[in-house]
C-alpha cells in the first residue's frame, strides 16, 4: 500500500515536471517492479478524462477575409471516450511505453548493467558476493568478471583462472559460468571451476547440487555431487568421473590442501599454479605419493620446505625455477 501511494505522489510530480532526479529515478523503479499495472492504468486514464480540451488557435490562414476569420465555433465538447487530447497523451507518452513496450529500455538507459573485473594476484585470495548473493572464492592469478547487477533470463559471468562457487539458488534464471569454450550451467549448487589458461585441462568439481558442463555449446555433461568434469582443450575431449574427495574443495577454496595419497607429481601441479612458478621434479620422485596437507597461503620457501619433510627430499632454486630432488 505504501509503494502504491509513493507511485500515485511521483506519478503526479512527473506530470507536473516537477519530479527531482532522484525522485525520477525512484519513480521508474515503482514502475519496473509494480505487479500493480491495473492502479497505473487508473491514474493515466483519470490523467486524460480530466484534461481540458483547449481549442486549437492560429489555424486560419491571413489570406481568407476578416469576417471569415471572426466566425465563432461552438465550444469543444469533452469526449470522454475516443481520441485522447494530443497535450495530455504527449505528457504520459514516456509511461505508457515505458509500462508496456519499452520498460526495460527506459530501465537500463537509468540504471544501466556495468561489468565488475576482479583480479587476484600471486598468492592473493579473494571473496566476493555477487548482487544475487552467490558467494565466490577467487583462487590466485585468477580473474573473474561479472556484472554488478543480474537481468534476463541467465546469470552469466566469465572466470579465467580457479574459483569455488556456492550458487544462490534461482530456478527461473540459471548460473552460467563461461571458461572459454566451456560453460558451466548451474541453478544452485557448490563446485570448483579451474580453468587457467596454461593448464591443458578445465576441470570442474562438484561438491554438492547438479551441473551441466558444455563443450562449445554442443557436448553436455551432467554431474552430481562428488563428480568431475574434465575438459581437454587440445583434443576437444570432454569425460566425467567419480570424485570421492570433492568435499576437499571447501578447504581448498581457502588455500588449504589436503592430500590423501596423491601422485607428488600431482603436488607439484598444483604448486605451480597456485604459485605461478616452474618445478622440475628428478626422476626417482615421480612415483612418489604425498600424504598430508598444505597452507597455499604461505610462502613457496615455507610450502616447499614442509613438503620436503614429509617427502624426505631437498629442494633447491635453479635459476627461474625450482628442483625438488632426492
């Protein structure tokens, strides 16, 4: 009731041009989210039954005789129900198309849609909220870009790099994230995407929900929870697997990373894009398996020290990378 009454006050202000910016702006809010059309509908019709008709004035030509000129018409009659006075019909033009033919138009002309690009460097972490209320842990080196308010028919952002998303849930407007070639479409759900761009793979996690992954918009795969979606970008290969540890991701999000047993190789994978550095690992570690858990927060000399302990290994600096040897 109090919207309704705020829309009739602004409604009247307009015709009055009396309407201060910010009140404009608040009046084309009412009208794009109102559910009331029929109490607009009312105040235009009253607006037009109750405007005067002024009679025309300078529409006869200098050329016809005086007494042509003093004729007296009789007074226009009010017509309540037929062609609108062409005054009040140009004074509510902006309303009546805003309303019903060009309301998003006149909306985004107002308050338009600005992409939002965030960066995460080296080492950097970063947490966001989207204006839906999905909540985003952008891993390092990553960027993602979204817009800062959602409209139409899908949620779409972009991420080059990693991310783990915990999706608002929304049946009518789908979460879609765009990795390249890939895209990941959700209704609301918590998963990883890794998706930098030197790695061969795109790799998509699901920790809990249901998400549809997309190879140039032709390939689907559908995963549920403790699935993966990997996506190789030189063959054009896209393939699902069971993934028992997806709920490692929770802790991954926040740089923590706990192996169960992993190829070290692996390890080192991981190391490298979290770091964005270059390990050369010697050939006895190769079928070297790592258990236990790193603090990605930490420095690479204090990551790759911990893990040199538990490995019972060494670790050095040659040049612009780093060697891990027996």
């Amino acid at each position: 009731m109090e919207e309704k009454e705020e829309l009739k006050r602004l409604y009247q202000l307009y015709l009055t041009n009396q309407c201060s910016a910010a009140e404009l702006e608040r009046f084309f809010v009412l009208i794009k989210n109102s559910k009331e059309d029929e109490t607009i509908l009312g105040l235009m019709s009253a607006s037009w039954d109750q405007t005067e008709h002024v009679p025309e004035t300078g529409l006869i030509p200098d050329f016809l005789p005086v007494t042509a000129k003093e004729i007296k018409l009789p007074p226009t009659r009010r017509i309540r129900y037929g062609f609108w006075p062409v005054a009040a019909a140009a004074a509510i033009l902006l309303i009546i198309t805003g309303l019903f033919f060009f309301r998003t138009n006149v909306w985004e002309t107002i308050n338009p849609v600005h992409q939002v690009e965030i960066l995460s460097a080296q080492s950097e972490r970063k947490q966001l909220q989207l204006s839906d209320g999905t909540q985003v842990w952008l891993s390092p080196n990553s960027k993602l870009t979204y817009p800062d308010q959602f409209r139409g028919e899908q949620r779409l952002v972009s991420l080059d790099g990693e991310a783990f998303f915990e999706v608002a849930h929304d049946a009518s407007h789908p979460f879609i994230i765009q990795s390249g070639q890939v895209k990941t479409k959700v209704l609301g759900t918590s998963f990883s995407v890794s998706a930098y761009a030197q790695n061969p793979n795109i790799n998509v996690t699901l920790v809990t929900g249901k998400v549809a992954v997309a190879l140039n918009n032709i390939n689907e795969v559908m995963i549920t929870a403790n699935q993966r979606v990997t996506v190789n970008k030189a063959e054009g290969k896209i393939s699902k697997t069971d993934y028992p540890h997806a709920g490692d991701y929770l802790n991954r999000r926040l740089g923590l990373f706990d192996y169960k047993g992993s190829p070290l190789a692996e390890v080192v994978k991981d190391l490298e894009l979290q770091y964005q550095i270059k390990i050369q690992l010697s050939p006895e570690l190769n079928n070297s398996m790592f258990y236990g858990n790193l603090d990605m927060t930490k420095t690479i000399t204090q990551t790759l020290n911990k893990l040199s302990t538990v490995m019972e290994a060494n670790w050095k600096k040659d040049g612009g990378q780093y060697v891990i040897l027996k």
